[in-house]
C-alpha cells in the first residue's frame, strides 16, 4: 500500500490523524519542518520527512511514491499583519502542493479547511455546508486564504479525487504549540474568566481525524464535509472547563462594545507593525455565536461526534502532564 502524505505534521489534527490511519493500517509519511517535534510520535509504519511546505523541492520529494495527501499544514495564528502572510502558505504552497500531487501519480487529495469558509448559524439552524461565508469572516484574512486554497483545490478535480473537509475549533491533546488549546492554557487556574459574548462550535479532535480518515476513505470527490462537534457559548465552554479546575472560577461575559473597543486598538497597533491578536475582525468574531452541524459527515461518512466534555478533559490532563497548567 502506498503511504499517505501528511503535511503540517505536527499540528493538532495532523498529530491525530496520523494516529488515526496509523490505527487503521495506513502507512503514512509526515511532512513536518522541525522534526524534533514530532520525535516522540515513533509508531511503526510512520515515515518522518523534514520539510516546509512552502519549499517546492522538499514537497515534490514528500509526494514522491504517495496514494493520497491529507493537506492540513497552514498559518492559522491571529496576530499576522496581512492577508499576504497567510497567503504564502495557505494558498501559494497549496497550489504547489497539488501540482506535485499530479506529478506524482497521486489518486486522492483532502484539503483541511476551516469551518469559517462556509456560514455559520443559531443552535436552532446551524451553519452547513450549503451556507457561503457570512458576518465578520468574510473580513478574516485567514478565512479568506483558505477559502481561495479551496478554490484552488476545487481546479485540480480532474486530475486528483479532491475532498474539503472544514473543522470547526479542535479541542484534545497533543496541541504541542498550543493552538485552538490556548483557550485552556490562557484561563486555566484564573480566578475570574472573561467571557466574550458570542459561542462556537467545539469539536473533539480525535473525531475530527476519524473524518479526515473518512473522507479519505468514503468522501466523494469535490465534496465539502463540516467535522462539527457541539455548539456551546464561551460561557457554556469555560463552565465546562472549570470542572477539572482546583477551584471554580467567577465567570463574567464582557460586553461588546468593551470588545470591539479593544479590537479597535488592536487594528490601530497593527497598522503600526505591531503584532496582535486584536483587531476588530477578530473581536468582532467573539461576539457572533457560529454554530455548525456535522449532520453531513455523520450521514455520509459514517462519523459521529462526542461531547466535547471528553476532550476538555483529555486536553487538561495532557497539559497537566507536560507542564503547561498547574496540577
């Protein structure tokens, strides 16, 4: 069997994928620039290749012998300063990438998206995937960098068997950097926990891969599949969360306005080359509640999703355990 080629390697849902087919007798090859982060993911059938993929040579070398590509290397961070950043990886090396894959002989591609490409929605008519962009996402640079990646994927349908799968926020164990697990890390042991105003859609990782997987697998061509998990306010999340705290924390949900006010800072700050995660788009995105379905992904892949509560639970133990929160 060839292996399956997955870049970003040592991302959260990479690092769960990774196992997933791993589990499921996939042999896999991990495109990762550092290598060192992913020295302690030794499993048999697991190839490690250094490598950006933002090098073509390094690419055209990892694709080199694979069946398929799992694409879930990006720039997510919040703080950068202009959609050219996210640009470079998100969409330059995406089209790169999938001209290699051609090169390559390579059969099927899925392309991790994110749920913010597609329109979100109340708990009572969440979000799927026939619902283009909407609100303060269509303002994001880093939803819009993706969404012009699956554009391009989108272009390579006939030559490659291509799937979107769109994530909706991870939350699990092994977020080394951490990413979506900052909300954990950043609150974790606080006395008092500002909420913003708005909600999302919590998604546990280790069913996020099981939908990659599927997708691989089950997902039909040019298809879009949402992996959502449940639709919480960041309330209803920190209260979940502050369970596995020592102590319960007082939560309280910050206006809007305070919010946008901040964002608004951020933006000035940002127009003076200074890095942050503030900016209006971004605050403005606190106050929305985007809610999603997963009803597709479990319909047609096959793939139920858990409560979150599990993956809170796994991720405060994991990062308990490796020293970044307090016992």
């Amino acid at each position: 069997m060839k292996p399956v080629l997955v870049t970003g390697a040592s991302g959260l849902l990479a690092v769960h994928t990774i196992l997933q087919l791993l589990e499921s007798d996939y042999p896999v090859r991990a495109l990762v620039r550092d290598p060192d982060r992913l020295a302690w993911l030794t499993r048999p059938g697991l190839e490690i290749v250094p490598g950006s993929v933002e090098d073509r040579w390094a690419v055209a070398r990892a694709v080199r012998g694979c069946g398929a590509v799992v694409h879930a290397a990006a720039i997510t961070d919040p703080d950068r300063l202009g959609y050219a950043e996210y640009k470079a990886v998100n969409v330059d090396a995406t089209r790169c990438l999938l001209k290699e894959a051609v090169a390559a002989g390579v059969r099927k591609f899925v392309y991790v998206s994110t749920a913010n490409t597609l329109g979100y929605g109340s708990r009572e008519r969440p979000g799927d995937e026939t619902m283009p962009a909407n609100g303060p996402f269509r303002r994001s640079a880093y939803a819009r960098s993706k969404g012009e990646g699956e554009d391009w994927v989108r272009r390579f349908s006939d030559d490659l068997e291509v799937v979107v799968v769109h994530p909706t926020f991870l939350i699990g164990a092994y977020d080394a950097k951490p990413s979506s697990g900052r909300i954990i890390t950043l609150h974790f042991d606080r006395r008092w926990i500002f909420c913003p105003p708005g909600g999302k859609n919590f998604v546990d990782v280790r069913d996020a891969a099981k939908g990659v997987v599927a997708a691989l697998v089950r997902g039909k061509s040019g298809e879009s599949y949402l992996l959502a998990g449940e639709n919480r306010s960041y309330r209803e999340f920190f209260g979940q969360m502050s369970q596995y705290m020592p102590r319960r924390p007082k939560l309280i949900t910050l206006p809007a306005a305070v919010l946008l006010a901040a964002g608004l800072v951020g933006s000035i700050l940002r127009r003076c080359g200074i890095r942050t995660a503030l900016s209006l788009t971004n605050t403005r995105i606190l106050c929305v509640s985007n809610y999603y379905s997963g009803a597709k992904a479990t319909r047609e892949l096959g793939v139920p999703f858990q409560p979150v509560s599990g993956a809170i639970a796994e991720a405060v133990n994991w990062f308990r355990q490796t020293g970044r929160i307090g016992r």
